[in-house]
C-alpha cells in the first residue's frame, strides 16, 4: 500500500533530498536501507537516523506518516 513520508537530509547528505522530500511516496513496511536506496544514497553515509524525533537504525520499518531525519557522520576539531 503506498503512503507517504518527510525525509530531512542534513549537512552533507542534503543534496541528495528529493524534490517531493515533505511527502515522498513509499511502501507500508519499507526499511530506512530501502529508503536510501530509493534516493540513491549508500548506506555507509549514513550514521544518525531518527523517525519521529527517536532514534532508528538502517532496519527500522517504516508505515507512513513519519518525519524521517538522517545525518552523515559529523566530525569535529
């Protein structure tokens, strides 16, 4: 069944946000991996993921509805 989500790419992962990003379409039952997939970004890019303010992993389900943040790795000096 298709449902839709808010994706939020930060820092360097930005450019990759899709042009529906505040309603983009997915399966109920998708993963966050698959959701990278989905917008072409690899999975290694990634370290934070939160669904709802909460933090999720790569394997978190997603069921529609949700705000979805993802961050890359930040460093610092």
């Amino acid at each position: 069944m298709k449902t839709h989500i808010q994706i939020k790419l930060f820092a360097d992962l930005s450019a990759y946000t899709p042009p529906s990003a505040d309603n983009f379409p997915i399966e109920a039952g998708t993963t966050v991996r698959r959701l990278l997939d989905d917008i072409h970004v690899s999975a290694e890019k990634v370290r934070l993921v939160f669904i709802n303010n909460v933090k999720g992993d790569l394997d978190s389900t997603l069921k529609g509805g949700e705000r979805v943040g993802i961050f890359p790795p930040i460093g610092g000096g």
